[in-house]
C-alpha cells in the first residue's frame, strides 16, 4: 500500500518573502513594547545580515548612484558594534530571527536560478524591479530598528528603576541612541524614493487557480495540526490566516459588487455586514491566543507556511504594486466567476474550521506565556475564579491568598500549563468567530445566483414527439373520467 502524499505548498517567490518580512517588522512595531529590547538589538544583526546578503545578489546598476551602496555598508557595521555592545546572552527576538532567515532564502533563491551571475545585461525593468526590491528590503531594515528603539526604551526604564537589572556595560538608553542614528541611516536612503519606487515591481500573470489550492491545503494543515498536536500558537496562526483572509475576501466581494458581478444591494445589506463582523471577531480570537504563545513551545512550521501561502494567493488578486487594487483592476487580472466559486469554498472552510477551533479551544490542554496569563487573568473574579459579572473598574473583592500563576513565574515569563479558570476567557472569542464565520457562510451562499445561467439542455438530447392523435386524445379524456368516478360502496359527501 501506498502512502497518501502530503499536501504540497505553493513556493514562494522572492518578492513574496520580502513581503512578508516587511509585514513582519509592521507587525512587530505594535508588541515592541512588550518584548525585551537587548534580545531584538542581538536579532536585529542577523536580519542586516542577512538584507546584506539578499543586498549583494541584486544588480549593482539598480542601486542609488553614489551613497546607495555606502549605507547597507553602514547599516552592516552599526549592526555588529550592536550586537557586542548588547551583552553575552543566548535569547534572541524570534520575530527578528524569522526575518533575517526570509531574506537568507531570498537570497539563495537567487543564486540558485543563475540570475546575478557575471557579465549578465540588465533591461530597464529589471532595473526598476531591483530598485523596488532595495527599497522594500531597505524599509524593512527601517521599521525593525524602529522596533527595536521602542524596546530599548521600555528595557531602559526598567533598568533604571532597578539596581538589579544594571549588569551590562553599555546601558540600555546608549544602545538605544545608536539604533536611533541607524534607523536614520535607513531613512536617509528611502527618502524621495519610498513608496513611488516600488510602482516598478513586476508582476506575473495572476493564477486563477492558486487561491483554491492555498484553502485546500491550509484546511488539510490546520486540521491536521489542531486534532494531533494543538499549542497556542498553532491557534494564533489559524486564526491570524482567517483574519488576514477575510479581509481580502471583504475586497473580493466589494469587486465584485462594483463590476455587476454581484447584487450591490445585497452586498450592502448582507454580505459587508457579515464579513466586518467576522474580521472582528477572528482578529480578537488571533490577538487573545497570539499574546499566549510562548517563544519556547515549537511551533507549527508546516501550518505557518500554509497560513502564508492563503495569503499570498490572496494577495496576488487583491493588491497592486503599491497598495490595494481596485475593483475595476482586480475585474481586469482574473476572471470574477472563478473567484467567487473560490470565495465560496474559503467561506465554507472557514465555517467547517472555525467548529474545530471552537472545540479545540474547550478542550485541548495548553502551555501560554505566565505573564500575558495573568494579565488575562485580571478579567476573573478573585473570589470565585469566574469572568466577572460587574463592569471593570467597580470595587473588588479582596484577592484570594492563592493566585493561578506563582508570581516567579510571572516575574520569568515562564511557560506554564493554562489555568482551567481561564478557559472560558479563551472559549468565548473562539466561539464569536466560529459563529461569525458559519454566519459570513450564510451571507453569501447565494451572492452570485443571479449571474449564473440555468442549464440549457442541448436539442440533441430530446426526442421529437409527434403532437397526440385525435384517438389518443379522447382515450386520454375517458381514462381520467373513469378516475373520477366513485367505485360502488363509495360514500360520497352531499355538495361535493
């Protein structure tokens, strides 16, 4: 017997991971200031090393002439005087080591295909392809030093007010005035250029058929994760790719709506209402289980890689080389009809999935982050361990003398099993999403109805019946006056 092969996964392309680092360092400007700032300065030299590697594969022509070269140079020096001055430690910011390893593999994806090698004449567009590649890579560099001073800033407050965490040599307000210089450093090179450059990326036909596969295989790996080995962060990322996806899906459907593909009243009324309703609620459910994973449980690659590639095929319908798309270019690049069949099935994959959340969230044992546990912890009644019945901010019972979470495991933001009092804070967004979801279903089950044509039979099909004989007719006539009348012993109603 043979064994079923396993779902494969769309591979990215270049400008696709560079994406996605770049979505990365914009999602990380809103949790720096909950992440320890001299992990991300030691982090942060492995992502310019790795933008210097991505930086040399792409053709010295597209380059800014005169300084463009000099400040990736700068950047590569600043980021290794850092990496010393942050001291001996072996944590290191995840977010910022994932980052670092997208641009690695965009870099060797350009090695492999033979592109940058010697003597090779560059047109125009490949030019301004490259130079829309140097300023993503380069506003990355810029959103991640950002990042990383708002940490510092956080780090050197609490140094500050505490002797016990003054144990380097270089204080964590110098180091955060070197990353302030590089982050400038960065600027200066996007300035003038950021964000008209990109208008010159290239873009490749769109594949109608991409956006089927990611949902199948993404449903194939979220199941698969969710039922053997579930983690908090396999819950984060199932639930961040049904946001992400459904706000794509929202602009799909206003395409749609605006090109006469679908009734605009309908969309007004029934289906905008829906989809703003389930991108609140999965993007509650993805930041309640994203802030409870901890940097020491593994996490679920196959799924995330999955979780990218939905929304990347989303991606290449709803965007344009600068921003969104609009509906009358998104008409231009794919036929409607095939998307809409594609909505259909990510709506009902989201509804089948969002079930398995919910139940995985009621069952499933977890390990969570002690700290931001306790912070959700803060929503109970101290007095019975119970979702509070009165508004936040009204007088309190006194706290009980044993608390969920010890407070050292607070204090090391150590990974710890979840509490059972806590489960129902954590089953109920799961459950508004999975309930929106089966509602968005609902919604547009029948969007499209009206554009699509009944079925024609083809003539060839039918056989010619001869128009009936005037014999057949009048023993068709005597046949149905023989029914209507009663059998003997029939008891018959008067008036009837």
């Amino acid at each position: 017997m043979t064994r079923r092969r396993p779902p494969s996964i769309y591979p990215p392309s270049t400008g696709e991971l560079m994406d996605r680092a770049d979505l990365l360092a914009r999602r990380l400007l809103y949790e720096a200031p909950e992440r320890d700032g001299r992990a991300m300065v030691r982090a942060w030299g492995e992502v310019v090393e790795g933008a210097v590697e991505l930086w040399s594969h792409l053709p010295r022509p597209s380059d800014v002439p005169g300084t463009g070269h000099d400040v990736i140079i700068q950047l590569a020096s600043t980021a290794r005087t850092l990496h010393r001055s942050a001291g001996q430690a072996r944590q290191v910011d995840p977010t910022l080591h994932e980052i670092g390893t997208l641009f690695t593999r965009a870099a060797a994806m350009i090695e492999d295909s033979g592109i940058g090698r010697t003597g090779t004449r560059w047109t125009p567009r490949q030019n301004q392809d490259a130079f829309a590649a140097r300023l993503n890579i380069m506003h990355t560099l810029y959103v991640t030093s950002h990042a990383v001073s708002v940490a510092l800033a956080t780090t050197a407050r609490a140094e500050n007010r505490d002797e016990r965490l003054q144990v380097y040599t270089v204080p964590a307000d110098d180091l955060r005035a070197r990353v302030l210089d590089a982050e400038q450093i960065a600027h200066s090179y996007l300035r003038g250029h950021y964000p008209t450059g990109l208008d010159g990326r290239h873009r490749q036909p769109v594949d109608d058929t991409r956006i089927d596969a990611a949902v199948a295989t993404w449903d194939v790996h979220a199941q698969r994760t969710l039922t053997r080995d579930p983690t908090a962060d396999a819950m984060a990322q199932v639930a961040g790719a049904a946001f992400a996806t459904t706000v794509h899906a929202h602009r799909l459907w206003r395409a749609a709506a605006d090109t006469g593909h679908v009734d605009p009243h309908a969309y007004t009324h029934e289906i905008a209402p829906a989809l703003e309703t389930m991108i609140e609620r999965w993007g509650q459910a993805n930041t309640v289980w994203h802030n409870l994973h901890h940097p020491q449980v593994p996490t679920a690659g196959d799924l995330r890689e999955a979780s990218w590639e939905l929304v990347n095929a989303m991606l290449e319908v709803t965007r344009d080389r600068i921003g969104a798309a609009t509906g009358q270019h998104i008409a231009q690049r794919v036929h409607m009809p095939t998307v809409l069949r594609s909505l259909h099935r990510v709506h009902a994959t989201l509804a089948s999935l969002g079930e398995l959340f919910h139940d995985t969230a009621r069952r499933a044992p977890f390990v969570v982050n002690a700290r931001p546990a306790n912070d959700l912890a803060r929503q109970l009644d101290p007095s019975t361990n119970k979702p509070r019945s009165v508004p936040r901010g009204w007088p309190e019972t006194e706290p009980t003398e044993n608390p969920l979470i010890t407070p050292r495991d607070i204090l090391l933001r150590r990974p710890v099993p979840l509490p059972e009092p806590l489960r129902p804070l954590l089953e109920r967004p799961s459950g508004q999403a999975a309930a929106a979801s089966r509602a968005a279903l609902r919604a547009t089950i029948g969007a499209d109805d009206r554009n699509v044509d009944s079925m024609q039979v083809p003539p060839s099909w039918t056989k010619d019946k001869p128009a009936p004989t005037r014999l057949a007719r009048s023993q068709a006539t005597e046949r149905h006056r023989s029914a209507s009348v009663p059998g003997p012993g029939a008891v018959t109603t008067p008036g009837r």
